[in-house]
C-alpha cells in the first residue's frame, strides 16, 4: 500500500513550519550547493514543490531535472512553483514504477526514506542506485535518533499522524544509512540541524 499524501498536501507545509521552522527546508538548501552547472538531477518524493523554488534560487536555469511525486495534489502544487529556465518533467507516479534511463548526475532524496519498512527501502534504493551515474552525488536529508528522548517522542508522534492520515507504512525509522554502506557510498559531506534530529548528507559513488 504507497502513502497517500494528497490528504495532506493542502497542511503539509504549514505544519512542517509550525513544528519545525526552516529547519526541513535549511537541510534541503544546505544539500542543493552541491548540484553543479548543467547537472541532470532527479528529485524523488518531491512534495509540494518547495525544493524546486529553492533549486531556482542557485541556478536559475540550465539544469534539467526530473521531478517524481506519487501524490496528485502535491504535484499540482509543485507545478505551480517558480523554476526559472531549468527544464523540468513532472511524474506523478511512485518511484519503483518508473522506467527511467540511467545517468543521473544528482540524486535528491529529502525525507523519503522514512515513509518506508526496511524491505521496501531496499528495493527502491536498489532501483535509484542503478539510475545514479558512477561519478554521480546522492543528496540526502532525513530524521535521525542520537539518543536524545524527545528525539524518540517527536519521532513516534510522526509516524502515528501520518500512518492515520496517510496511510504510510513505516511505524519507525529504517536503517537508511545501512544502504548507503552496502552499496559503496561515501560521505563527503553533512551537517545536522534541529538537535541533530535532522541530517543532511551528500555522498558519492
């Protein structure tokens, strides 16, 4: 059963702001100084968009970017942002659907990950891996448990509301840094946000 966050997407924002300020979208902008001139980028789970604006704001045009939402709603309000002369194509489809050709510069993946159990994680990050280049960064921001309670608390409340509301299928976080290992990955770069509850990380191949 995929998520379904057309039940959120008219909130979603505005309750990432309320719980968190900017602090989801510093760790997307910290990650998106990374994409060189010219890059061909895939973003996965893209939301309501707000990436793309941020994308835009860096480089104004020249990129060409593949754009994949599984939610109609929050891809009816990504195609409404501002992208400048960068050429987007918009997919609204789940991820592990998708025949796409290989040979991704850049791959963003901002909270996604989380939204999953470990077997599903799996397969997807197997699917993305195959589409990245060999020389090409993998972006990625997501949640992470440092031993802090209130991290463990906040983190539960999460994944309650949105498996009632969305209908998501993870019930806690799963071992995302595991894949990255398994596969080779290094980390070349990372800072953490929000009591390094929140961790933005680039790695190559």
């Amino acid at each position: 059963m995929s998520a379904n966050y057309n039940n959120s997407a008219w909130f979603y924002d505005k309750l990432s702001v309320l719980i968190y300020g900017r602090v989801l979208i510093d760790a997307q902008v910290y990650l998106l100084h990374f994409i060189p001139p010219s890059a061909n980028i895939l973003i996965v789970g893209g939301g309501t968009g707000g990436i793309l604006e941020e994308i835009t704001r860096i480089h104004s045009s020249g990129l060409q970017i593949t754009y994949i939402e599984i939610a109609a709603d929050m891809m009816a309000l990504s195609k409404r942002r501002n992208t400048g002369g960068n050429q987007v194509t918009f997919i609204n489809a789940a991820i592990e659907n998708v025949p796409l050709l290989a040979g991704f510069d850049i791959i963003i993946t901002a909270f996604l990950f989380d939204n999953f159990r470990e077997q599903t994680l799996s397969k997807i990050f197997v699917h993305l891996h195959g589409l990245l280049k060999t020389d090409g960064l993998w972006l990625n921001a997501d949640f992470q448990l440092t031993g802090k309670w209130w991290q463990k608390l906040l983190l539960k409340s999460m994944f309650l509301f949105f498996k009632i509301v969305c209908q998501i299928e993870a019930s806690r976080l799963p071992d995302i840094d595991r894949q990255f290992e398994q596969h080779g990955y290094k980390v070349i770069a990372e800072k953490m946000f929000f009591g390094d509850f929140v961790i933005s990380r680039v790695y190559n191949r």
